[in-house]
C-alpha cells in the first residue's frame, strides 16, 4: 500500500535522539532551545516558543493574545477539530466563516460579515499546505481592530508574498505530529515578533513559573521534551528538501490528472507557494463518486481516502458547547474531497501508477 502519510526519519534523527537520551536532560535542555531559535529563523520571527502540541501552541496563543469569556473568534469550518476546541478551552465562541470552494481556505470575501462587536480574533488556517489570501484578511482585521492568531499547523515553509506563514499573525502555532511536513513525534511552535506576546505564553506554557516555584499566572505544563525537540531539529533541516519533492510529486499529479473530467486539481492562488501537506482532487461528475474513487484505489494499494467527514460547524459537540453558523459551501464540498498520496516517500514510480490507476477509471487509459 502507499501510504497516504509516512514521517521520513533517518539516522540524523536517530543519533539526536540516542543523544538526548546519553545526556540524561530529557526535557528543558538545550535540544528544545536549539530548536526554538533555528525555527524562527527559518519561518522568519523574532521569538519561537516549543509546546507539545499544535493544540496546546494554539490555546495558549489565544490565551497570551487576550481571548476570553464571550469573545468570538472566527475560524473556518474546514479545518482540524482544535482550531475550534482550543476556542472554547479559553472561554470564547468559535464563529465560522465559510470555504472558498476553490482553495478550501475560508472565504476572506465573508469575513466582514461574520464580525459582530463580540469579535475579538480571526484564525486563520492554511489548510492542505496553502497560505489564506492574508493581504484583505489583515485589512479588515486593521480595520476592525482584531488579532490574528494563523493556525500553520498545516503548512510548515508555504509562502504568501514572499514571506513564509507563520509571520503574518501576532502569533502563529505550528504543529509536528506524525503526518505533518515536519514531525516531533508530538510538539507545537508559536512564532511571534512580539516580546511580551513569547514571555506570556511561556509563562503559560510553564505553571506561569517567573523563577523557580515562584508561579505569577495560572499556567499549564505545555512543554515539548527534549526528545521530540532533538526530532524537530534534525527534521527542519529537511524540510526545504522535503517540501521540494511534495511539490514535484503534487505537479506531476497536476499534469496526469489535471484534464480528467471530473477530477478538479488543487488550485493555487496567484502570491502564494503551496507545500501540499495534503494533495487534494475534488471529484464531481466523474465516473465514480468519490467514495467509490476512495474504495477502488485502495484495492489497487493506493492509500487515498475522503477528506474531512463533515464540517466542524456540524460537529453536534460543538453546537452544544455554542460554536454556531451555518457553511453551506463546505457542506457542499466536503463529500466531493479527497486526499492523495503526496509525502516525500511516495517515489516517481507510485506517482506514475497512481496516475495511471485514476485514469483506468476516468475511462481515458
Ligand atoms: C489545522 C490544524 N490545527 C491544529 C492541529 C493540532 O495539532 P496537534 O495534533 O499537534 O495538536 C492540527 C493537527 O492535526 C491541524 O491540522
């Protein structure tokens, strides 16, 4: 079966690990430090703050950025549960705003509506791997005087306007679990330019401890370990090389399948790099639906499968807990989305035949 996710892990992480674990520092050492600081280098920020989860990265930006009780905050509805759940952690209400059906990214043309005087932050996510159009989103965030916290969670090195996600919020959150672009084993990353923004979350991050035992803020233990940093480290250094054969595997699926009829290949907006966490064809009007497209590659050992189920705003655990608005374009889309293997381990070869199997069905072999 090819994998629809593999994390690709060498030697290089091996010995970092073995390292670590020679040291006896398994957690604050300097790995976690070390990785901090090449991190903001590569994305471009001031300051960057480990955690151990996207998840945990996300509440505590939210948190250090001042969401609380009855503020809302906008979120797409196509997006991983903890983009919503991490809003609700801190007491505010996730409001949703609806996908552009081309990008899958929310529709930045409804975000003006969706602002109400509660409004207090916009998360934006760039989903599959590809940056949010963040020139209008930071207008009529400017303009209405709201925070932007970027959920990057998926997009590890994707660039708008020559400038790498993860710069563009007052603090951004990464996420290195297993399948992501880069992985920690479990582990997050906010990046901000933002001084007293780095000093909250890891007060936050850490029991809200100023010195030793001396606890100035309601903190968590967030930490990421210094296993998981010695990973991310070696797996950084990687990335660019890993992003690069995501996209010559993403343009050659491009090239296969882009005239099939019935299959819509990802569309790039015009600034932007797309890293392709996931490669993801819209199936309308093809011979099979796309759950039978899903079934029948799987039989032939190609480890596709549907996109997210539904949109969160149909989550009921989230109508209960009062996230609300209805996303007619996602509920539309969302049955027609599915994913394909993209990752660095998927060679020239899996490609080929990945194509070729598509098209048997597209009735053009
Ligand atoms: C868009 C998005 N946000 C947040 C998260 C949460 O990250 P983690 O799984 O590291 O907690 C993920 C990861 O699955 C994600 O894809």
């Amino acid at each position: 079966m090819i994998p629809i996710a593999k994390p690709n892990i060498g030697k290089e992480e091996e010995e970092a690990v073995l390292e670590v674990l020679r040291s006896g520092m398994l957690a604050r050492g300097p790995k976690t430090k070390e990785f901090e600081a090449s991190f903001g280098r590569y994305i471009g920020t001031e300051h960057a703050i480990s955690t151990s989860s996207g998840t945990t990265a996300l509440h505590i930006a939210l948190l250090a950025n001042g969401i609380g009780k009855d503020d809302e905050v906008l979120i797409p509805p196509v997006t991983f549960f903890a983009t919503a759940s991490t809003v609700l952690f801190c007491g505010a209400k996730p409001v949703f705003v609806d996908i552009d059906p081309d990008t899958f990214n929310m529709d930045v043309a409804k975000v003006e509506e969706a602002i109400t005087p509660n409004t207090k932050a916009i998360v934006p996510v760039h989903m599959f791997g590809q940056p949010v159009d963040m020139k209008p989103l930071m207008e009529i965030a400017e303009k209405h005087d709201l925070k932007i916290i970027e959920d990057a969670c998926q997009s590890h090195g994707a660039e708008y306007d020559g400038r790498k996600v993860g710069t563009f919020g007052g603090a951004s959150c990464f996420s290195f679990y297993p399948t992501k672009n880069m992985v920690a084993g479990e582990g997050g990353m906010i990046t901000t330019d933002d001084a007293d923004l780095k000093t909250e979350c890891m007060l936050l991050r850490e029991h809200g401890e100023i010195t030793h035992y001396e606890h100035i803020v309601l903190g968590y233990n967030f930490r990421m370990t210094e296993i998981g940093a010695a990973i991310g480290g070696e797996q950084l250094k990687k990335l660019p090389g890993f992003i690069e054969k995501r996209q010559a595997n993403a343009k050659r699926l491009n090239e296969g399948l882009g005239d099939l009829k019935g299959i819509q290949t990802p569309k790039v907006i015009d600034n932007a790099s797309h890293v392709y966490y996931q490669y993801i064809i819209k199936v309308d009007d093809f011979p099979l639906n796309r759950d039978e497209l899903v079934e029948f590659l799987k039989s032939k050992d190609i480890g596709a499968r549907p996109s997210y189920p539904k949109p969160l705003s149909e989550q009921a655990i989230l109508r209960t807990l009062g996230a609300s608005a209805d996303c007619p374009v996602a509920r539309g889309m969302l049955p027609k989305m599915m994913e394909l293997p993209v990752h660095p381990l998927v060679s020239d070869e899996d490609i080929t035949y990945i194509i070729d199997t598509v098209k048997v069905m597209g009735g053009t072999w």
